[in-house]
C-alpha cells in the first residue's frame, strides 16, 4: 500500500494556533506520526488498483466459465443425440 503524507510541522502550528503548548503540540504530534506509520491504511490509488485487478480476475473467470459451458452443450448434444438413436432403434 502506499505511504500516506503527513505534515507534521503544518499539524504542530495548527495545533499551537488552537491554543496548545509548543511541548503539547509536538507530542500529539509525534504520536499521530507513529499511529500512522503502523496503520495499514488504504488510499485512493490503493482501492482502484484493486479495483482493475479484480475487474481483470471477474473478466478471466467470466471467460472460463464460458468456454466450459461451451463443452458442456457439445456433451449434452452427443448425448441427446445417442439417447435419440437408441430411442429410433428400438422401434426400427
């Protein structure tokens, strides 16, 4: 996944503009930071990469599927074809 961007300076002058300590405001800052780094956080970007591959994956089994249905009615052709002899010869 990616890394998501944090401006921490922009976050400690925020947080001092709120009426925080310089002291305060570094440690939340800080904390957030390592909060951060360890979360497995998915972006944008992240989702629509999924997003096309699973499209892809759909699209391939979407594909195989198809291609053995297509077996599938040629076997139940011979089949009904050989039933329907057997039926004829039993009357001729």
């Amino acid at each position: 996944m990616s890394a998501v961007t944090f401006d921490t300076l922009q976050f400690v002058k925020d947080l001092q503009a709120k009426g925080f300590k310089p002291e305060q405001a570094e440690g939340i800052s800080d904390a957030l930071k390592k909060i951060i780094s360890v979360a497995e956080v998915a972006t944008s970007r992240d989702l629509k990469e999924l997003e096309v591959a699973m499209k892809s994956d759909v699209e391939k089994l979407r594909l195989e599927i198809k291609a053995e249905m297509n077996v599938l009615k040629w076997m139940t052709g011979f089949i009904m074809a050989g039933m329907t002899s057997i039926v004829l010869k039993s009357f001729f």
